[in-house]
C-alpha cells in the first residue's frame, strides 16, 4: 500500500502522463469535432505536456518547491490551442497546492490539489462551457475529497478519481449537443483521463511502452469524409469573429501588475470571445478569437513585448473545408435505419454510407434522420425508414436537409430494405435506382416471430400473455409455446409458389447454434428453397424472416 509520494514519484508521474498522452494523441485528435476541425486535441495536449517535461527534467533540484514551479511554467510556455491551455492551468493549480508539500503528499492533499487545477482551469476560460475537458476535472475533483478519505492508498484513489471522470466523459455528449450530434464524448476530456491513466500507470509500475488504448472508448462511428461532417453545411457567417489570435507577452514592464493582466482579460472579452489570458509577471500567454487582431495586439503592448504571434484566418480555413467536401461530393448515398448491431452491419455491407437506431419500439424523429442525412456527403440520399411508423417521418425530413434531396424509400421491414440496398447501382440515374428499388420491396414478404404481451384475442387467435407468436405487416397467422415450431408455421402460412429463397434473422437472445439448426429445419421442411441465416441483434423479435 503507497499512502504517500515523494517527489520523485511526482516526477515519474509528471513523465508517464506526458508519455501515455503521447501514445494515444492521435486517437483523441481523431476526436475533435467543433466548427473548424483543426483535429489537434491530443497533439495540442500531448506537446503542452511534454514542454512541461522537458522544465521539469532541467529542474536539478529534488524539491517540491522547483519542481512543482517547472512543471507549471513549462506547461504554460508550451500551451497550445484552447485544450493545452486549459491542461496547464489544470497543472498550474494542482502545482499551487503539491509546491508547499516537504517530504511527500498524501491522498487528502492531492485531492486539494484537484481541487485547485479545476479552480484555476474555470478561471482562465472567459465563457467556460460545460460538456468538455472543464465538467471532466471539476467532477473528478468534487469527488475526489471524499475517496481520499475513503482511499489512503494511492492506487486506489486514483482507480476511483477515475471511475468518477469517466463517468463525467460519458456525460459529455449530454452536455454539448455538437459531441451528441456526432456520436462522441469530448476529445479535451478523453486527453485528462489519458494523463490520469498515466498517473496511475507511475504509482502502479505498469509498463505503458507500448501502444496501450485509453480505456475510455466513444461508440464506434464511420469517418465523415476524414473530417467533422457537422461543419458540412456550416454558412461562413456562422464564424462570428475571424482571426484565431495567439501571443506571449514578455518582459513585461517594471510598472505592470497582476490587475493589468485581469484588465487586458476584459478588454480582450470586449472584442472577441474563446478569451484566454492567463501568466504571471514573468509572461502572458493569450488567445482571442476576434475580428480585430491589430487591436488586441495594442492592448498586450500596453503591458510588454509579443513573442510567438500566431493569427489564422478561420474563415478561410472553413471555406477550404467546404470546398473539398463538395468536390468530393457524390451522386448518391443510402441511409438505413433499424434496431439491432447485426442488422446494422449488414446494411454496412451493402454499402449503406449511414445506419441510425430506430424500430418498432424507437421511431427517430424527422430532424433524427434530417441530421443523419446531413451527414452522408451526397446530393441524392434514399432513406430506408424499414418501418411503416418512421416512413411519415423520413418524408418530413425532406425538409429539414439543406444541399441534399432526400428519396424516401416505403420500405416497412428490414427484409425490404436489404432488398432495395441490394439494387442499388451507382452507375445508374436516380430515378433508374428509385424505380428498381421499390420494384425490388414489392417482390419480399416478411414476418416477424414475437410474444405476447398480454391475454387478448386478435385475428381469430385466442393468446395468452407470453405466447411466442408469427405475424407479417398486416396480422397474426401462427400462435405457439416454442419459437422454433411457430417460426416455421410462420414460413408455411407465408411461403408461395413463387418463393425461392428463405433468409432468417436472428435476434438479441437467441444464439447462433439454435439460429443454425433452425435453419436446417426450415430447409428440411422446404427443399425448394435456398435458405440462409444471418445474426440480426434485433430486440423484440426472436426472428425476422424473409420470402423472396
């Protein structure tokens, strides 16, 4: 058991952080989705970090007092963009607290120390906006004062701390609707926890030399065109303040205070925002986005010297994006929506660019599948809603899209769906490919092999609750007590003549041995037919079948 750490540990923890950062900065990078994607999240941080290294390493003093100093000056030198930023003034704080420590630190006062980088992180964002790195450490560091008390080992406190912040990280996305929109939690976010890892990683012994992910995983989404799509349809005017302006004062003058550095803060807040304008008397690190650099420039001279000035055009920038997402625009995409992971994949197969969650039990709404729309880079889009609920509300999407035409598709099951995304032709027209694919839904009959939720009577069935029953889109044609024998009485009252081909899809809770003898069976039973199985994940339905 480890209750204390010296500050030699510090160092190592200080340099495992930097190093797990290092290790995955390309897979927070991959992150970042806001308005103009530099994609830069894990580099930013991840350099910031190691800045802070490279001071601590020069420190040759063993002490907390210098190397604590070190570690926050070199963080701050080396801060870079709004997330490298905020890390070393998260840095900044817990070094305010752990400085004043003589032979080692306990829990209790690492835990003041989060408390104090949370603290000095919110004060250093002008407009501090919640869903992002900022929600992660203050989470952590309101928890972390009760599992020190809990936790005197080091280990387990820092297992604990974080729990809580990768608790905090699947939050995110409630938070800040653009993480929501694009199926992610914040990069800035997954950046902290990494560098937490990295502490436990030094206190632990664990060898991160090699390439160890974050634990922390954001649900798995296909790429938008090697950028954020949120910014796709983005109108220029959305950029309110053009110029990303970023500077060090230095060798500030013999007259400059504290109260100078709080004043240029608040003239800067009055000609732009994303205000950042943290230091000490020693040098100032700023950054504004505003559509008047000169003027912010003015106003740093005021209290000394600039160093390391940076000002991008960030409209351009966007319009260099939206330039290569129209030249790689293409004719036409597909969207398929349906419940089950399964389901989802072989839509994925079939070249489907989007698939989104919605069934008989989750109908998405019309701005649901507006956004998803919004998100395939084509002009033509035929959407697959594969529910007769969701088809109304595909056709209201038409519109909510901007730059896209949407094609709704009447497909009312997953079966006619399948069939129409296996028509699709990209060499085709679009009215070609409209007409092929509803062609293609009329010629498959599907049903579905359910229970009963309740006692009733329906379509000449007298059902009790819990009755496995067979059913197609307009009712009820076979009742049972086992899957099996109503899946194929199912088939039997379905199946006709013209029939060649029998698909099952199975669902969440059936696994795929029963799946296969089933399929035997069906196949015994129709030695007609080709029949095949497919694991579908479906809720709700044992089994989806397919006559075509």
């Amino acid at each position: 058991m480890q209750k204390t750490i010296n500050s030699t540990e510090f160092r190592k923890m200080v340099a495992l952080g930097a190093r797990m950062l290092e290790i995955n900065r390309a897979k927070i990078d991959a992150l970042n989705v806001f308005p103009v994607p530099d994609g830069d999240t894990g580099t930013n941080m991840s350099l910031t970090l190691q800045s802070a290294v490279k001071e601590m390493n020069a420190c040759t003093s063993n002490r907390f007092q210098e190397i604590c100093d070190a570690v926050s000056k070199g963080a701050l030198r080396g801060a870079r963009g709004n997330s490298g930023v905020i890390s070393s003034q998260i840095f900044r704080g817990i070094c305010s607290v752990l400085k004043d420590c003589n032979q080692n630190f306990d829990t209790k006062t690492f835990a003041k120390a989060l408390e104090a980088g949370t603290k000095v992180a919110y004060s250093a964002v002008s407009i501090p906006k919640e869903g992002t790195i900022l929600t992660v450490v203050r989470l952590m560091s309101e928890s972390a004062g009760k599992l020190a008390s809990k936790n005197k080992d080091f280990v387990d406190f820092f297992k604990a701390v974080i729990a809580v912040g990768d608790e905090a990280l699947e939050q995110t996305p409630q938070l800040l609707p653009v993480l929501k929109k694009a199926g992610v939690v914040d990069s800035g976010g997954v950046g902290l926890m990494t560098i937490m890892r990295g502490f436990l990683a030094a206190i632990s012994g664990e060898d991160i030399g090699a390439d160890i992910p974050t634990e922390v995983q954001v649900k798995e989404k296909e790429p938008d065109f090697d950028d954020n799509s949120d910014i796709i349809n983005l109108d220029l005017g959305d950029i309110e303040f053009a110029y990303c302006t970023e500077f060090f004062v230095i060798n500030l003058k013999p007259q400059t205070t504290l109260a100078d550095i709080d004043k240029l803060k608040e003239k800067l807040m009055s000609i732009g925002d994303s205000v950042i304008c943290i230091g000490d008397l020693e040098f100032i690190k700023v950054h504004v986005h505003t559509n008047t650099p000169g003027v912010a420039l003015t106003y740093a001279l005021e209290l000394g010297e600039l160093d390391r000035l940076k000002i991008e055009n960030m409209l351009e920038e966007n319009r260099q994006l939206k330039k290569k997402l129209e030249a790689e625009k293409k004719a036409m995409g597909m969207l398929a929506i349906c419940a089950g992971e399964g389901l989802a994949e072989i839509f994925k197969d079939l070249m489907v660019d989007r698939v989104i969650e919605g069934g008989q039990t989750m109908n998405p709404s019309a701005q649901d599948i507006a956004d998803a729309v919004q998100k395939i880079n084509a002009a033509n889009v035929f959407v697959f809603p594969n529910n007769s609920n969701i088809i109304l509300a595909a056709e209201q999407a038409k519109g909510l899209v901007n730059n896209r035409t949407i094609h709704v598709i009447p497909t009312k099951n997953v079966p006619q769906g399948i069939a129409a995304a296996l028509v699709f032709n990209p060499e085709e027209s679009v009215p070609e490919n409209k007409t092929n694919m509803t062609h293609a839904i009329d010629n498959v009959a599907a049903g579905q092999v359910t229970y009963a939720v309740r006692n009733t009577t329906m379509n000449g069935f007298k059902l009790k609750e819990g009755d496995i029953i067979g059913l197609n889109s307009k009712k009820i044609l076979a009742k049972g007590t086992n899957v099996d024998d109503t899946t194929l009485d199912l088939i039997k009252k379905m199946k006709t003549a013209e029939h060649e081909m029998i698909t099952l899809y199975y669902g969440e809770g059936v696994d795929e041995a029963a799946a296969e003898a089933l399929a035997a069976k069906v196949g015994e039973t129709f030695p007609d037919c080709e029949v095949d199985f497919h694991y579908g994940g479906q809720p709700v339905y044992y089994y989806m079948v397919s006559l075509e």
